[in-house]
C-alpha cells in the first residue's frame, strides 16, 4: 500500500555572522537558514540545471488528484500522455500513441502505442498501462478527482496486446483526441490501495524529466530521463523553487538565484525592459480569472454543503453582484493593460469557443434590481436580506497574490455602492482550496488554466462535479448544478461536428452568465522572464504569443538548452523584451528583514495556489 510520503520537518539552525560597518563595532546578525539542501551543489559539480521560480505550493504529486499549476506542470513533465499537443498551434499530435483509428459509428476507438518507450525503472511501456490508467479512473471515484470528465460515457479500456489500446464509449465522444490524462505504470500503482496517498519519490515516469526530491513550500527537483522517447532533454535536471512572494522571485531573477519565471506583476514586467540580460515574453491568456458565488451549495447526493450565506441563493442578487463589477478598471488598474475584459467562460486565447460578449457593469441597475427586489438599505447604507439581515458578505483571497490583494479593494468598494457590505479575508493558499471545495465561502477568488479543448473547465459547473457531503471526491467551481447547463453539456460532448459544437459550447457560456454563480474579472496575460544571458531562447506555445511555462505539454521546458539569446541585448535596448538567469547557490531564503542594520534571514509560511489548473 502507498501512504503519504513523510515531509520532513524544516532543520532550522543558527549561523553568527560579523560584519565591521563603516563607523560602527561589530554587529552580529542571526541568520536562520534552512537545512539540509543546498541548491546549487549540483551547479557546482558544472551540471545544467534549469531553475524555475514559482510562487504557487504544489497540491499534490498524485497524478489522479492534482489540479494546480503547479502539479499540472510536473504530471506533464513525469508521465506521457496519449496525445500531447503541438507546440505550434495546439492540434492534437502523437504521444504516447503513435496513431489511431475509430469506428464508423465513432464508438469505438483504437490507439497503437508506441514501442521501445520504457518507464524509469527500466520496465516497457505497454497498452496495458494506459488501459489500467483508464480503467481505474472509471472504477475508482478518488482516482478521477482531476480528469474524472475524460471518463465519463466510457463503456470499456481494453489492451488486447502490449502495443493495442481499444476505448470503447456509449456514446460518441468529442474529447477522444484531447485526453489530457497522465498515464501511469501499472505495476507500481496497482498496489496502491488509497489514491488519495502521496506516492513515493522518485516517481517512476515515462516522460522527459523525473521527480526525484520534493519539500513543502521549498522546492522540487526534477532530473533529465536519459532515456525519454523523443531524445535526452539537452539539460541535466529542473528545479522548482518556491517563493513567498512574486517580489522575491523577482529578486532572485535579478540576482542569477533562478532563472526563469512566469506570474510577474505588470509594473515589475515593465521595470525588467531594460535588464540587459533579462529576456520578457508575454502572450494571449488562456486564463480565467473569477469571482465564485455560492449559490446555495450542495453535496453530490443533493445535500447542502457549507456555511455559504443563504441570501445567495437568490439569482437576483447574484446578477446584481456580477453587474456591480467592473473588469475594465481591473484590467487598467491590476493588470497593468495586460489582460482582456471579462466575456464568456473560456478564455479569448481559445478564440474559437470563446462567447465574446462583454460582462456588463451597470451599478445603477444593480441598485434598481435589489430596489424591486426587496433589498432595503438601513441608515448605515448596507441592505438588508429578505430575512432581515444585514448583507454582509465574506471575501476569500490568496494572500500574496496581487490579483486578489488589489482586486478586492475594488470589490469592496464597488458592492458597497450597491448596499452590499464585503470583509476581505486574505488567507493562505491552501486554505482557499479547502474552502472552495467544501462550499465554506461567500465570494471567493478562483481561476483556471483552460485547455484548447473545453471539456475540462465546462465540466466543473456540471452536477457530477459536485463534491461529497464532506467536501471531497470531486472538483467543483462555483457549485452550479443546473439541467439545463448538463443537458448542453452532454450535446456538446457527444457532437462531432465542430461548428455544431462551438455553438453548443456557446449556449453553455450563455446559461453560466444567466445564472450568475460566478462573476469573470477578465483574462490576464501570463508574464514571463528569464535569463538571456545564459539561456538560449525557449519553444513558446504557441508559437505566435505564446507562453514558456504552464503549456499544454512540456516543450517549454523540454526546450532548454544553455546558451545566451542572441536578440536579448539588441531587443532591451530598443525598450522591448529583455533576459537574466541564474542558478541557485546555497540554500532557498524565504525572506529579508532589516533592523538597525542587521540583515536577519526568516523563514516562510507554508501556502498553496491553485490551478485546468485552479488558483
């Protein structure tokens, strides 16, 4: 049986450090450093090792039930998957399966894996690993926490022979192609009985990099697989390293500490222009970013679930909340211009099913909607439910993150134009996640990476999304369990015409507006840098205004290689695009703080974000 791997406790331990100051004795300064691992030892043995600074904890090395950013980047990093999509335009190309066929009737469908593909431990890979990876997230409701919608109207996984996958489904499916599901060895997880459990490290993998060491909230070392499919990655190893803070990752950029970063805030990404050696990139989001309402949550077996406020459940009041919001003042004022203003569900950068109409932002009819609606305001302004109470509502945010931070000064003041009273409360990461999916919010910050294909983010307003009586089991955005939105689900996932499809996918965004279980705050634009002067340009995807980190595969990363960007220099010049990298030296620092001179080192709280992918 796999249990949860033990985090070991941070060793903290005491380093006396005396500097002479220019006029002044001795000054000691304690400095708290953590142990044992030093970053930078493989460096130093001249290995090419590519560090990424990120600021999100990972959720979990499970690849059935991570959902972050994070946790997305290394289950694509570790494991193959069917297919992948091409770094240029997103099509679906080849992965693991070389080619494949489906009945004339669509109900079938045949996957002829790839051979030579070998896992970590030296084991082929063979159909019948893909065939127990399907299998078990049909079986097991644990198992298909993240991908469990890929499943869905699945009939039977079958591997008649090593290299032969046959799917069988009840009715024809649109994702076939665009299974975003890791696959794993057969032969380590069958005996695993809890898959919930954190798996044991290194994790055997198929992919081009393996994860080899992780610590919470610190960092997560990956090396190259020698023997990947597609050829040796042309670097020795990846590591993730946490920071407290889009700050301090910054610095940490500047000063070589790491070498590529995405998630800068605009007036950071901006003062980085004129880094010589800092490359920038940025591309269309493909980024939702929203406002949950709870609406009355309740269990998958139809039992309320939460503490969310009652009043909620009013769909008028609701709506008055989503019109009270201006996006276009937080893609001016948060985001710097780096963003698109809120419309429909799936994001601009899948242009194809994105619903392009506007989210209006009308407080004059809001206050008229609450006006008829009953909502009186008492002497202080604030209304009153139809209860009497007074409409007070909680706020949830991740503390740091600067979306959040910001954007809930703006809410704050918008609702209470229209009579509605809001706390803020900024919290961690993980704290977050908790209480989105238990239902114990009123508002609450979330967002999630789409995929081009739109299965995934449509799926987690679904009823079958909706978690168990005690907040787990599933992957919920905003609760919204509506016939009308599953009925339009189910067409769309079985519609095999495309222009029949996007339509459908359109109606669905439509109905989302509607019933106003969420409010869209717009559709930022990923901000990225890294170090020119010692990395070669990265593969981007897609090509044209596309992203390094976060895509859908692992080119990005897959793409290192050493060697300093020829148009880094030229281009910072001009005021464009510039680069810096660096490698980790020491220890990872959680933070600096300065009293009468003294330089004192401290530590860092544990956080998490989320992420097809929530945050």
């Amino acid at each position: 049986m796999v249990t949860s791997f033990r985090i070991v406790e941070e060793r903290w331990y005491v380093v006396l450090v005396r500097r002479r100051l220019a006029g002044a004795g001795a000054v000691v300064a304690l400095v708290a450093v953590a142990s044992p691992w030093v970053a930078g030892s493989a460096q130093a043995q001249g290995e090419k090792v590519l560090r990424a600074g990120v600021t999100q904890e990972l959720d979990s090395l499970n690849p059935f039930i991570t959902i972050t950013r994070v946790g997305t980047d290394l289950t694509r990093l570790t494991y193959e998957y069917l297919t992948t999509y091409d770094p240029k335009d997103y099509k679906p190309v080849p992965g693991l399966a070389e080619k494949w066929e489906t009945s004339a009737d669509k109900l079938t469908w045949t996957f002829t894996i790839r051979s030579g593909v070998k896992w970590s431990d030296g084991r082929p890979v063979t159909a019948g690993d893909a065939a127990f990876t399907f299998s078990t997230m049909m079986s097991n409701k644990d198992a298909a926490t993240a991908n469990g919608n890929f499943v869905q109207g699945w009939d039977s996984v079958t591997a008649p022979d090593d290299r032969t996958l046959v799917i069988r489904t009840k009715q024809p499916r649109s994702t076939m192609l665009a299974l975003d599901v890791p696959i794993v060895p057969k032969h380590v997880w069958e005996k695993v009985t809890d898959f919930k459990a954190e798996p044991p490290l290194p994790l055997v993998g198929s992919g081009p990099f393996l994860v080899q060491d992780y610590k919470a909230a610190q960092f997560i070392k990956l090396t190259a697989n020698r023997d990947y499919w597609r050829g040796a990655p042309k670097i020795d190893g990846l590591d993730f390293v946490y920071y407290k803070n889009v700050d301090a990752e910054v610095q940490a950029l500047k000063k070589g500490d790491i070498d590529l970063m995405s998630r800068l805030v605009p007036a950071q990404y901006d003062a980085l222009k004129g880094d010589p050696n800092v490359r920038l990139n940025t591309g269309a989001g493909r980024r939702l970013n929203e406002i949950l309402i709870n609406p009355g949550a309740t269990s998958a077996d139809d039992r309320p679930i939460g503490d969310g406020n009652p009043a909620l459940k009013d769909v008028r009041l609701r709506k008055a909340i989503a019109l009270s919001i201006d996006s276009k003042a937080l893609v001016d004022k948060v985001w710097g211009g780096y963003a698109q203003e809120a419309a429909g569900y799936i994001p601009p950068g899948f242009s194809e099913f994105h619903w392009p109409e506007k989210q209006k932002f009308d407080p004059a009819a809001a206050n008229r909607m609450l006006d008829e609606a009953g909502y009186a305001k008492g002497a202080d302004g604030v209304r009153a439910d139809l209860q009497g109470k007074p409409l007070r509502l909680r706020l949830l945010g991740h503390a740091g993150t600067n979306l959040d931070e910001q954007a809930s000064k703006y809410v704050t003041s918008w609702l209470k134009d229209i009579g509605i009273a809001v706390e803020p409360q900024m919290v961690a990461d993980q704290k977050v996640n908790d209480a989105t999916t238990g239902a114990n919010f009123d508002l609450a910050f979330s967002g999630w990476s789409a995929n081009p294909d739109p299965d995934y983010v449509l799926s987690l307003q679904t009823c079958g999304a909706r978690p168990n009586a005690d907040g787990k089991g599933a992957t919920p955005d905003s609760f919204l369990c509506d016939p009308e939105y599953d009925r339009l689900y189910t067409e769309q996932l079985q519609e095999t015409d495309r222009g029949k499809r996007v339509e459908l996918v359109k109606k669905m965004q439509q109905v989302l507006a509607d019933r106003a279980t969420l409010v869209l705050l717009g559709y930022d634009n990923p901000l990225e840098a890294y170090r020119a002067d010692r990395w070669a340009p990265f593969q981007t995807q897609p090509v044209d205004g596309g992203v390094i980190m976060n895509q859908q595969g692992y080119w990005g990363y897959y793409s290192a290689e050493r060697g300093r960007s020829t148009d880094a220099a030229a281009s910072a010049s001009a005021g464009g695009d510039g680069g810096n990298t660096g490698l980790i030296i020491g220890v990872v620092v959680a933070g600096v703080v300065v009293v009468g001179g003294v330089v004192l080192l401290v530590g860092r709280s544990r956080r998490r974000g989320a992420a097809d992918e929530r945050e």
